[in-house]
C-alpha cells in the first residue's frame, strides 16, 4: 500500500509560535507551523512517554515536559538526552488553508530502548533518584 495524504487541521488554528497536537490514523502528530510552513513529527517522547504537545517550543526546538528532552521540530532529530533516539517525521504541506499530512504505507518503527548491562546506585534524594 503507498503512502496516504490525509487532512490534518487547517492552517489558521495552529499558533504560529506554538505546537498542535493531531491524531491521524491512531498516530499521535505534532503539527509545527512556521510561517506559511508546516512540519510534523512524533507527538510522544521516545524516552518516557511524555506529551511533547505539553512541552516548550523554543524557536526550531520543543522540549519535553517530563524530562527535557529536546527535539528539532523541522526533522524531529534528538538534540538533547535524555531520549536516546529521534521523533518519526512525517511529509506535511498546506492546500488551499489545510494542513496535509502524509502517513507512510507501514506505521514507523517504535523506538528501540537501547540495552545497557551496567549496573548503578544512585545515592541521595535529588533529582537523578526520582528518575
């Protein structure tokens, strides 16, 4: 099955210094306008979970509610940890006022949680031990 366009939400409800959450065939999509420009990527942080949607955006980044993980908004790419790996980034154009949105044929992967073997102790009662 080839990739499918699908109407996202229309251009004028999406703050042009914000972020808008969409659901689009059971995937989670954070719209991103700048300008007349629209770029979609993942709506969950690939490290806990959190609602990117609840973040911060700064200029071409947005920042994870939970736990500060920042991704670029133009190519979803990991710029700061605590996640491991990137947001999927999704094809999205404006027609006629309307965001288009296109979904690839196969869902993206799930981000795979990196192994690690080596064993820690945190010790005390600041942050890193509420983690």
């Amino acid at each position: 099955m080839p990739p499918r366009e699908y109407p996202a939400a229309a251009l004028a409800d999406i703050d042009a210094t914000g972020v808008h959450p969409v659901e689009i065939g059971g995937m989670k999509i954070l719209l991103v306008r700048d300008g007349d420009t629209i770029h979609a990527i993942g709506a969950t942080c690939p490290h806990a979970g959190g609602p990117l949607a609840e973040g911060i955006r700064h200029g071409d980044r947005v920042i994870c509610p939970w736990h500060k993980a920042a991704f670029c908004v133009r190519s979803g790419a990991l710029l700061e940890p605590p996640a491991l790996d990137p947001l999927p980034r999704f094809a999205a154009r404006v027609a006629e006022g309307q965001v288009l949105v296109t979904l690839p044929a196969e869902p993206p992967p799930k981000a795979k949680h990196r192994a690690d073997d080596r064993c820690f102790v945190i010790v005390g009662g600041g942050a890193a031990g509420t983690v």
